[in-house]
C-alpha cells in the first residue's frame, strides 16, 4: 500500500468510522458546489502549500499543451499508479488533472487558469462528488448542482471535446451504509446529464461492488480509494470506453461567423482547376525514399514543372492530404496540376517543385477501412510524419532533385488533416519552411500558443489560413485566426462559401500559389 493511501486510510478510520473522507476529525464546511475557490483547509495528507504545488505543476503541463485525454477530479483521479496508467493510457497523449480532496468548486477554480482554458482535449474523462459529500456535508442535490457546473464549464471551455462523465465510485464497505446511499442518489440525478452527444455518463461502480453488495478491501482498502488492483479494474472497464469515444468522427460544430470571417480574395476563374488546351504541361513522377520512421520504403509524388530541367534550380512546395487519403489526393482529387499548369503558364506562380507525400507514416501506410479511420494508430501515423517529413523526406528530395535551399525556398501547405500538419511543421520548422498554409485545418493542429509563443519565434514570410463558411471545422481555424490578430501576427484569412470539400481546397491552392516565392509574400496589413 502506498503512503499516501496509508495515511488517507488512517485519517479515515479516525474519524469514528466514517469511511467515505478524505477528512480530518473536525472541519468547517465550506459552500463547495458552486463557489469556485482555492484549497482552503490544512490536511493532515496535504498542505495548502502542497495543494498550491501540486496546482502548479499541472498548470506548467497544460502550458505545453499537446493533450488529447484529460482527466479531471480528485483523490481518485491523482493517485493512479504509473504501471497501470502507463499500460492503459500512455499511447493516448493524456494528463492528470487530479487534486486530492479537491470538491466541485475547487474544480471550477482551477479550469480559471489561462493556460487549462487553452487547452484542446478531444477528451475529458471526469470524476469528481464524494468529497462535496464528505468534506463539505453537501446534499446529494446541491452536489449535483456542482457536478452540472463543472460539466457546463467543460462544455463551454471546450467546444471540440467529448466528456466522458463517470459516476461517483461507490464507498462504504456494505450497501445499507448512508454515505453509499447519498452516492446512489446523486449517480441518479448525475445521469441525466448524458446527452448522448457531448456528454457520456458511465457508471463503473457495478465493477467494485459484490454480489451481497459489498466492497472488496483488497479493491479498495478503505472502501473509498483504490488500490493498484482496482485501478487496473477501473481502467480495463473504462479503457474500451475512452478509445470509443477518441475514435468516433465528431458531429460538426454549429458554424458561427464573425465580421471579419470573409473572403480574402474573389473566387478563382471558371476552368482554372481544369487542363486547357495550348498550356504547356508539366509532368508528375513518383519518388521512393527509405524512412528511418517507419523502417519502410515510402512513396511521394513530384510535380515537375514544363520546361524542368536539371540545370536550374527551383523552389519546393510540400502538399499534404487529408485523414483518408494518400499521396494521389492533391493530383486526382484537387487537381492541383492543372492548376499549377495554368498558373506558371499565365506567369501567376513561379516555376516550382511540388512534393506531394503519403502522409501516414506507418509500414501500412495505405489507407485504413472507415471503421479504421479515427483510430489512435492511425492517428500516431499523422503524427509520426511530423518528424518524418523535415528529418527524412526534405533531405531526401534535396539530394534528388535542383532544390533552392532554405526556408523562403520552401513552402508547405495541406487540406483537412493535412492543414493542421502543416502549421505543426512549417511553424514548429521555420529555419526549414518560411512559407505556411491551411485549408480547412482539421483539429490536430496545436494550441496557437504553442504554435506561435509569445517572444522568440521566428514568424514565417507567409502565414495563410483558410475554411468554408459552411465547414463545421472552421472553430478550430478561427481560434488560431483570433490569437494571430491579437498578437500582431501578419496572415492570411480567407473564408469562403463552401464546406469541406475540393472546391475550397481548389480555390486556395491557386490563390496561395500565387503567392508563395515572390518578395513580401502578400499578407495584407488588414490583417495583421
């Protein structure tokens, strides 16, 4: 047994008996549920000063950002054991947020925190009620009217997650006992906050009670807080639940538009995504690379423009597809050759090379069946090509092809997935890329703060974002639009009328390719 859990355990069993405190033997009930406070009282098992600590350590995590899984809560959400969170969660990106003897109102207090609201969890994984119960000798009800209050927060903090609600553990060794009564009652009322949507309620503590309705002492040795066995109990139940909920492809937002969530440029001309006759053409080979990734030989596509030659050298422009595509998607799809075509043609963009990867850097790289889609290998794919590209592939084409060198020689832009890859590299890599572009950034893509901190960062020549008006993505673009204004970051933000699709993927490769390589790069004061 722990130390920790020891001495939660012996103060526990001071207290005449009461099973369900993390609780000294007197205290003063504060208004928990709703009061959005600080730790106020001295613990025997933790300090103020200590709670004020363990507060700064996660606020220094959530800073660099980077987390897909949440965990929120109390004593029972801290203590879990690095073994057992390691097996079940450390492939997840998740942190946790746990506070011993925290109640609801410490909860709403601490999302306050500037850099826990910045965060963009795809998921928070919430346990939080017995010591509004125990510490606070709060109702079942008013303690339901904080649970909805943190769950509202959440809601509203981050509009992108799922939360996945869990039921208040049960505690108490036999079932008759008030405190699990009062748990009973709340769980109840807890439920009703499942909207089958953002919100999934699941109640775990049919896993830890018996047959006659007792607790176990070896899954709970004070019949509240769990031991390492009932933590892998608590993790083997809700782990299948969690990957659920990670993988399943999320309901667009509601579209809201703000005044300045236009079109920066008019709409491209009839026919320019399309061959036209008399237009010399240029011509796409495909190029195989050893990945020291994957352990693989990988493929790219090159576009070649009419009149290559070996004898001159070019600029580089690295195109990346969406989540269910591959390499072919910027030629087959989009047709980003005929539009390259027209414009070198009608002398709109210059002469370049264009790399077109597979994205998903994995030894499967093909992509997955539609139930395959969302799920977190596939996703490590994506990520995993983050490094790939700058470390593998740049080199790679460098060495094979009459590239320019240099960042305001080299430019990357991407649809869906791939825009949110885009800016993760070419702002994470501006001795490498100086010239950046998203449309219809997907929501992997990383806090804006992370992308671009405050002091020290190199801005690229070019920085352009786009999304359809009509996309239910478009959220996680805004965001990063609205902090690039504050901040007084020069961009590019053109919203069109359409949704997610080709046509606006289309129509922004040929305004950004008119852009990129050319002196100042064309990013309006406007919108500085």
């Amino acid at each position: 047994m722990s130390s920790r859990l020891a001495l939660l355990l012996m103060t526990a069993l001071t207290v005449h008996g009461a099973i369900a405190a993390d609780t000294p033997a007197t205290q003063t009930a504060p208004p928990c549920a709703l009061t959005a406070a600080p730790r106020n009282v001295e613990y025997p098992w933790m300090s103020i000063e200590r709670w004020r600590g363990m507060h700064a350590e996660q606020v220094a995590r959530a800073a660099k950002g980077d987390i897909d899984v949440m965990f929120l809560g109390d004593s029972i959400t801290e203590m879990w054991s690095k073994p057992v969170w390691d097996a079940n969660f450390g492939q997840l990106k998740a942190a946790n947020f746990g506070i011993g003897g925290d109640h609801t109102g410490n909860v709403l207090w601490r999302l306050q925190d500037p850099a826990i609201a910045r965060l963009q969890p795809k998921l928070v994984v919430l346990l939080i009620g017995v010591n509004n119960l125990n510490l606070c000798g709060e109702t079942p009800e008013q303690v339901f009217g904080g649970i909805q209050a943190v769950v509202g927060r959440l809601r509203a903090q981050y509009p992108a997650a799922r939360i996945l609600l869990n039921a208040v553990l049960p505690s108490g060794a036999k079932p008759d006992e008030p405190v699990r009564q009062r748990i009973v009652a709340l769980d109840k009322m807890v439920a009703t906050l499942d909207d089958g949507q953002r919100v999934f309620f699941n109640d775990y503590g049919a896993h830890f009670i018996g047959t006659d309705g007792t607790l176990s002492a070896e899954n709970q040795p004070d019949f509240l807080h769990l031991s390492e066995k009932g933590y892998r109990i608590w993790a083997a139940a809700m782990r299948p639940d969690i990957e659920r909920l990670l993988n399943q492809p999320r309901p667009a937002q509601p579209v809201v538009l703000a005044a300045d969530d236009v079109r920066a440029f008019a709409a491209a001309p009839a026919g320019f995504d399309q061959a036209r006759a008399g237009v010399a053409q240029g011509r796409i080979e495909e190029f195989s690379y050893d990945s020291s990734i994957t352990g693989t030989r990988r493929k790219a596509n090159v576009y070649l423009p009419a009149g290559y030659t070996a004898q001159r050298r070019y600029p580089v422009l690295y195109l990346l597809h969406g989540i269910g595509g591959n390499h072919d998607e910027w030629r087959g799809y989009v047709h980003a050759q005929a539009i390259l075509d027209n414009l070198i043609a009608d002398g709109k963009a210059v002469p370049m090379i264009v790399v077109m990867p597979n994205g998903r850097a994995l030894a499967d790289d093909r992509p997955p069946p539609g139930e395959r889609t969302f799920t977190p290998a596939h996703i490590a794919g994506f990520t995993a090509f983050e490094r790939e590209l700058p470390e593998v592939l740049v080199p790679a084409i460098d060495a094979r092809y009459p590239t320019m060198a240099g960042g305001a020689q080299r430019a990357i832009a991407g649809l869906s997935m791939g825009g949110g890859q885009s800016l993760n590299i070419g702002l994470g890599h501006p001795e490498i890329f100086g010239w950046v572009g998203a449309f219809s950034a997907a929501p992997n893509l990383k806090a804006a703060a992370a992308l671009l901190p405050e002091g020290g960062h190199v801005q690229p020549r070019l920085l352009y974002l786009s999304c359809g008006n009509q996309d239910g993505l478009i959220a996680g673009s805004q965001t990063l639009h609205r902090y690039l204004k504050e901040h007084g970051i020069a961009h590019i933000w053109n919203v069109d009328e359409h949704a997610h699709d080709r046509e606006s993927w289309a129509d922004n490769l040929y305004h950004y390719a008119q852009l990129i390589f050319r002196q100042g790069g064309g990013a309006p004061a406007a919108q500085q």
